[in-house]
C-alpha cells in the first residue's frame, strides 16, 4: 500500500509548526498537538521513528534542525513513507541552492506550498524528479535547473516530459563534444585472523557515469557478470569466451534502466540522465580478489619491550600501483618510545591513536616492503591486564584493479542523428573496513 498520508508538518527543534499541508480530512487539524506532546516533550525522538498515537500513525525524520512529520490515518507503506521525505528533501535543496533548515524555510513558504501541492495528491506521492518539476516551477532567485556544459535549446512541452517514459532527462540538448565516462568504484572490506584465515570478506561496488550526450541517445552496456554471459550463450548457442564471470549479489539499478529487457537480454539497456548519477550498485561475497595480503609478526618481550614486524605484500599486477596506501599499527597505551626502520615509505608513532602508522604514497605491485620497530612501554605496578590487541588497518587506493573482477565487456551509443561519441572507462579499488588481526 502507498503512502495515503493525511497531512504533513514541518517543525523546528522547539515543536513549533512552520509549515504544514493537509491533504485528507480524515485527521483533526490538532494532530501535530498530540505529536509534541508524546514524543517532543517526553524526549523520546531516539526510540522508533515510527509511532501510534490514537487512531493515527506518525512517521518522522530529523533533517538539519527541522522535523519532518507525515501522519497517516489507516495501515501504510513505512518504507515508502521515509523515501518521499528523502526524495522531498532533496527536491528541496535543488531549490534552494544545497541548504534544507530552519531558515530555508521561513524564506520559501510560497515555493514549498507549491511544491508540496505538485509531489502530493491527496496524499499520494507523485513526481519527485527536480529535472521535471523546474521545467514549469520557477522562482525568481533559483539558480538555473540546467547549469551544465550543453548549449540550451527551447524547453519543450513540460506535460510531455512528465508524462512520457523518460521523465529523467529533457530533450533539446547539444554538446560540440560527446563523451561517456564510465566508473567502476569499488571498496573492499576484509576481517582476517591472525593465522591468515579469512572471517569475512565482501565487496560493495557502484557504476558510476557522466553522460554529456546530445540527443536521446540509447546506451547498451555489457559486464562480465554470470547471468549475463550465460543468456549471451545461450543466445549465441556456443559458450562464452569473456573470461572470468562475476556473481553479483544485492544489485540495483537507477529508475532509467530499462528492467524488462535487462531480464530478457541481462544487459543494461537505458536512456541516460544528462550529467552524473549512479548507474548500480552491487555487492560481492564471492571470489574477491585481495589487493594486499599482511603478514603481521608482534613479540612482547616482557613487560616493557615489544617487537614489531610487518611485511605487506601487493598482490594485484606488476605494472599497477596502489596510491596512499596507510598502514595503522596499534600499540599498547603506555608507549614511551618508538624506533623502527622501513624498506619503503614513512612510519611515525602517533600517540593520539596509539599506532604506528606507516604510509606508502605510491606501492607497486608485486613487491614486499617490510617495517621493523621496537616499542618500549612505561612499567606500571597497576596494569595488571594483558594487552589486548586490536587489528591493523589499513587504506589504500588501486586505479584500474577491481577486487571483484568486474569489466566492462562494452559500452555502445545509439542516438537517431548517428554522431560519434568517446567513451572513457575507468576502474578503482579502495579499502572499506580492511583489517587484520595480530
């Protein structure tokens, strides 16, 4: 079930209401009365977002230093709820050059009423899109909803882009210059043992692209995931010869994507907005390929003496290099002094964060750089627990490896006036939570 919101309210951090729209008669126009007083007043905004009051159900989100509040009369999508405050909220800022507060609003009461009336009918969420909505909401003082590289042409009819099927983009724009960039931006997170087995390990990834097309171009893009390569072969009725295939995990796709012929080609077919925006996201838990392997080696020599030896090995390929690698390696808290010696880089003890943190500007691949250091440790008669060890850390920068083994197979441009266009594919690796325990 949608939405079906009864009113909305937007209150500062005091409960005091600054704007408010009503868009059903089944709630009293108090309600926002019994909301402050429930939940304002009685500091109980950390518990549940969510909650009953009455007959009525309250669903709020702090943005800045105002509330959002939606109230809903009968059963209604949670989820889709806190989608239209974000959507909204980001619709907002569009307007109001980036900022969403207190003030923000007490300087465009006229403006979001008019929004408010265009995003909701009768309390069901409708066009969210900032793209669209600016074609035939204008205000004196908004910056211009296009302020891109593209020569402008006349605005065509705004009911047709509303209504049409690509609400996402507007037609009309030229470019001396068509290009495609295309990024595959991947954070790896890894939690090994101390022997060097592996207790979790997982990639998040996004496509990124920046589209500077002129036209309404169609774009076909092709990776080398498992169901994609199987439907090609089963088309071709040959197998596949793209190398390795990737299992992708939790994928979503942006709204231009066209869904139905991804399930029956497993390609991404779409009509791209103009500009930047994120294509998919995806997670793997599969055959990740790690861009560092660390061997820690960590003695105490009796209470006041340990010693400290680690070699990080890059596993990724000889002629790629990994860019501000740093490798943080925790100490005990009553480090005196440090001494330590390194094949490559710089190390420093940082008593802040109790580690030794050894930065690399630029890593080679297939090489072993090694750190040696002797820590000494103040003798106290109190401490009486054992150092517990946290992990090493570490983080890092891989251009052009992607520890999935995600490619791009292609990436092909159709657009009915038949211009050419350069496509520039790129791909990088950086550690998320990348741990090792010593």
């Amino acid at each position: 079930m949608p939405v079906a919101a009864s009113a909305i309210y937007f209150l500062n951090l005091r409960g005091d209401v600054l704007i408010n729209r009503l868009y059903r008669d089944d709630v009293g126009g108090n309600m926002v009365d019994a909301f402050r007083m429930h939940i304002l007043q009685t500091k109980e905004l950390g518990t549940c977002p969510v909650r009953q009051i009455g007959g009525c159900s309250f669903f709020y989100m702090r943005i800045s230093n105002v509330y959002i509040v939606i109230v809903v009369s009968s059963n209604a999508n949670v989820a889709c709820a806190f989608k239209f405050v974000v959507e909204a909220v980001n619709l907002f800022k569009s307007y109001f050059g980036g900022a969403f507060d207190e003030d923000a609003i007490r300087n465009n009461f006229v403006l979001i009423y008019e929004l408010l009336d265009e995003i909701m009918d009768f309390g069901y969420p409708q066009n969210l899109s900032p793209e669209i909505l600016k074609l035939y909401i204008t205000q004196e003082g908004v910056r211009s909803p296009f302020s891109s590289k593209a020569t402008d042409k006349p605005i065509p009819n705004a009911t047709l882009q509303v209504t049409g099927a690509v609400g996402w983009r507007r037609e009309g724009l030229m470019y001396k210059k068509n290009e495609v960039f295309l990024d595959i931006v991947e954070s790896v997170n890894l939690l090994m043992s101390s022997k060097g087995s592996v207790l979790r390990c997982d990639v998040t990834g996004k496509v990124l692209m920046k589209c500077f097309l002129s036209g309404m171009p169609d774009l076909k893009l092709g990776l080398n995931d498992k169901i994609g390569l199987e439907k090609e072969s089963q088309l071709k009725s040959r197998p596949t010869k793209s190398g390795k295939t990737i299992e992708l995990d939790d994928v979503t796709f942006h709204q231009c994507v066209n869904l139905t012929r991804f399930n029956s080609e497993k390609t991404l077919s779409f009509v791209p907005p103009d500009g930047e925006f994120e294509l998919m996201k995806y997670r793997i838990t599969e055959g990740v390929n790690l861009p560092f392997r660390v061997l820690p080696t960590i003695k105490e020599l009796g209470r006041t003496r340990i010693e400290v030896n680690v070699k990080v090995k890059s596993v990724f390929g000889a002629k790629m290099f990994a860019l501000g690698v740093v490798v943080k390696i925790p100490v005990p808290k009553q480090t005196a002094k440090t001494s330590f010696q390194v094949t490559s880089g710089r190390a420093k003890y940082n008593a802040s964060i109790d580690c030794i943190v050894w930065k690399i500007r630029k890593f080679p691949g297939q090489t072993e750089p090694t750190l040696s250091a002797e820590v000494e440790l103040i003798s106290t008669m109190t401490e009486k627990k054992s150092w517990t060890r946290p992990p090493i850390q570490m983080e890092f920068q891989v251009p052009m490896f992607t520890a999935s083994g995600l490619r791009v197979r292609f990436l092909k441009v159709w657009e009915k006036s038949g211009y050419n266009t350069v496509e520039w594919v790129r791909y990088i690796t950086k550690g998320g939570s990348y741990e090792i325990r010593s």
